[in-house]
C-alpha cells in the first residue's frame, strides 16, 4: 500500500505516484544477476508488477539501471532480466508501460516498449537548454577544467599538470580541499596517493604531501545550486561560470569505458561551447552520436600492453588541442561556430526524438517529461558516476 508521500517499496525499488503518472526506479544492485539465482529474480519481478496491478489505470514509467555495455554478459544476464519483466507487463493489458533504459543496452531495441536513451544527454539538455547562460565568444581567453572527484588520475594529478603547464594563467578551475575529499569518504585518500603514483610514480610523495597540494589550489568558482541551504553541487555547477571561458577540458567519469559519455561532456555542448577531451578515446563515441569536436590532434590514448596508460602524454596532448583552441585563427573561428551551433541543436534533436518516441507509448509523457529527465535521471547519475 502506499505510504504518506504514496510511495511503494519492493526490495530496493520506488515506486512514486504522481497526479498523471506513476514511475519505479529499478537501481543497479536490484537487477545485478550475479547477485540473485533465477528464481530470486522471478520473485521480485512479480511483486513489482503485483504492486503495480493494484495501481489506478494510469502511465506507467519504469527506470531500469541496465549496467553499461551489458549486452556482452555472458549467461542469464541482463536480457534475461529484461524478457522476465517485460514478459509479465505485457501480461498486463491494464498497465500502460514503457521501460527506459541506459542507451548502451541495445537488448532493449527488442522490444516496442522498451526504449534505450541517453539519460545523461536528457538530463542536461533538462537542466540547461532554458538557462540564462553566457553565449561563447571568440575573443574569450580561459579555460575551464571542474575536475569533480579528485581520486582519479585525470582529477588532481592531472590539474596539478596543468597548473605547471603554459595554460596555468588561463586555467579557471574548482578544486576541493582534503578535507572535503574526506567527507566523501575515508579510503578517497588512499585512492588518490594511488592514482598520483601511477602518473608520477614519486615515492616521495605521501598523504600529507597530497594534503599540503588540495589545500594549497583548493579553489570554489562555482555558486550555490539551491541557495536556501547554500550547499553547492559538484555535478551540477552554475552556468555563470561559463564567463570568458573559451574552451573546456573534460575529465570523464569512466576513462576506460569510451562508450559511457556523462553530463560532462553534453553541459558545454548544451550551453555552447567548445570541449577537449583529455581522455580521446572518447572521441570516437560522440562522433557516432552526430556532434562535432574540437580537438586538431586527433591522438588515440588506447593502453600499452601492460594495461597501463601514458597519463602524462594524455596531458600533453590535451594541453596542445586546448592550445589549438585558444589561438584558433578566424578561419577556425568560423568553424568553432558552426560546430557549436551545429552540436546545440543537435543534442535538442536528439531530446525530442526521444521525446517523440516515448509520447507514441505514453502520450501523456510530455507533460513530465521534464521532471523525469532531470530529477530521477539523477538517481542513475548517482550510481554510474
């Protein structure tokens, strides 16, 4: 039954009422075969769609956290989780359905009402496409690098490169002190002395090393999101930072993973701007998706064959394209702003598209499909980044 804010929960699941339409948020670990038998799975998906049975004759909209390039699980993956649930809404005729599901599922093509979309390029074109943002212009001069997370090789280590690089006067960053790397939790430190010795491989170095680095260029450029408790958001920064930017730097969440592309990438795409990838193995990915790209060195950054990386020569190579960028000639000026025009209204295409299909299933989709691509987007955010 549900409870004071009509909210049912199965295991882990949420299933939430609203005046049109119900949705369920179906995370990750819920649907990790390698956690649950067959029949372990079977159980809960009926008592997802019991619950649902005993809900009003309304849309139905069901967030299902499929885990990246699942396609290649070998054995009753996640297909087989998706045929199980599917098969018994189907069942259903009463329940007005679709499933939404991570873009790299291609399982779900499969099926009518089970559509895969780019949570992460929805959630910003959601969040961005009516902001009062700063138009780009030709004659900015920064450069800005958020590297969020600092326990990765490409966050810290990588900022500190560039702040000893000759793009150290126009780099507008933000940076966390330790301290606040900590709240995030005790072992971020270790993960970051760890992932500052594989790209510099400095003994000498330790945690109070580390501490002394964070403190020293810890820097806020970012505003408050919700200004009535003042709390910044580390994923969602103002746009008003965007001031005399020319060109961003993107850290990527998952650098081995080229296919997983987050609102990192699409927020300058969205607000207009160009972008370099330090990780450009990414390139080939959002080429296939129809934007354009900035980067003049087009240089692969695949693993050696040790499995190791050349972080630094990945630094180097997005110091020269950011340098490119900077002092593009009026000829690339031209160019940079056919691509940024080209690639805004792009992503919008590719937001209505996904629109457009889903309106065919649930025609009321459109009146929330704004609340849909940004708030609940954000619960797969939380667990994929």
């Amino acid at each position: 039954m549900p409870g004071p804010e009509g909210e049912f929960f199965s295991g882990g699941v949420d299933i939430r009422l609203r005046d049109q339409h119900h949705f369920i948020t179906i995370p990750f670990d819920f649907v990790r075969i390698e956690l649950f038998s067959k029949r372990q799975i079977q159980l809960k998906t009926r008592m997802i769609v019991k619950e649902l049975d005993q809900l009003p004759n309304k849309d139905v909209i069901i967030l299902l956290n499929i885990e990246e390039e699942s396609s290649d699980v070998i054995g009753p993956g996640m297909p087989w989780w998706c045929d199980h649930l599917t098969s018994l809404l189907d069942s259903r005729p009463s329940i007005n359905y679709v499933i939404l599901t991570n873009d790299t599922f291609e399982h779900a093509d499969k099926y009518s009402n089970v559509l895969r979309v780019n949570w992460f390029l929805l959630e910003t074109v959601s969040m961005y496409s009516q902001t009062d943002n700063v138009p780009w212009e030709p004659t900015n001069t920064d450069v800005l690098f958020l590297p969020g997370k600092p326990w990765k090789p490409s966050r810290l280590p990588a900022l500190t490169y560039f702040l000893r690089s000759s793009l150290s006067n126009n780099l507008k960053y933000s940076s966390l002190t330790f301290e606040q790397m900590i709240e995030w939790g005790e072992t971020n430190a270790q993960r970051l002395l760890d992932s500052w010795q594989v790209v510099y491989n400095d003994p000498a170095v330790d945690l109070n090393i580390i501490r002394d680095i964070m403190d020293r260029i810890a820097k806020v450029y970012d505003m408050p999101w919700d200004e009535r408790d003042g709390h910044r958001d580390f994923k969602r920064l103002h746009p008003k930072m965007y001031s005399n930017i020319c060109v961003e730097i993107i850290s990527e969440t998952a650098h081995n993973n080229s296919r997983f592309i987050t609102e990192k990438t699409y927020k300058p795409i969205v607000l207009g701007y160009p972008f370099v990838f330090i990780h450009n193995n990414f390139l080939r990915t959002i080429s296939t998706q129809g934007f354009k790209i900035y980067q003049p060195i087009l240089k692969e950054t695949p693993d050696n064959n040790n499995g190791q990386r050349d972080w630094t020569n990945e630094f180097e190579t997005c110091i020269k394209n950011t340098e490119k960028v900077l002092n593009s000639t009026q000829e690339e000026i031209s160019l940079l702003k056919v691509n940024i025009k080209w690639n805004q209204q792009h992503a919008m295409i590719m937001y209505h598209n996904t629109l457009n299909n889903i309106i065919k299933i649930l025609p009321n989709f459109n009146s929330y499909a704004r609340e849909i691509f940004g708030s609940l987007a954000g619960k797969l955010q939380k667990e994929n980044t």
